[in-house]
C-alpha cells in the first residue's frame, strides 16, 4: 500500500511538472504571437500614415496649381 501511494505521488510531482512546462510554453507562445501581431499591426498603421502623407501631398500640389492659375490667368468679373 505504501509503495502504491509512494509511487501515485511520484506520477502526481511528474504530472504537474509537466502541465508547468506547458504553461510556460503557452506564455512563450503568447508573446511571440502578440509581439507578431503589433509588428503586423505597426506595419499597417506605417503603410497608411505614408498613403495618407501622399493624398495630403496631392492635395497640396492641385492646390498650389490652382492658385498658380489663378495668378496667371485671373477671370475677369462682368460688372453688373
């Protein structure tokens, strides 16, 4: 009987030792899987600060003609 319990108790130690490899797997795991999604994230958020950053710089430029024609070619006003 003693051996019996002795042995259970073995098994129980190994058991648990395991599932605490397991958990500290887990935890790696979960960081290097949060860590890849804010790159992945990082990545996004940087591609659409530049496409962003290219429509303000197209906007600027229409702008910047628009005023240029108008410098140029002013419309005369029809006085009423």
């Amino acid at each position: 009987m003693e051996k019996t319990r002795k042995r259970r108790d073995e098994l129980s130690h190994n058991i648990f030792l395991m599932l605490q490899e397991c958990n500290k797997f887990r935890e790696h795991q979960a960081r290097e899987i949060l860590i890849e999604l804010l790159e992945e994230h990082l990545a996004e958020r940087q591609t659409l600060l530049r496409e962003l950053e290219d429509d303000i710089q197209r906007a600027d430029s229409l702008l910047l003609d628009k005023d240029d024609d108008r410098k140029v070619s002013p419309v005369p006003m029809e006085e009423g």
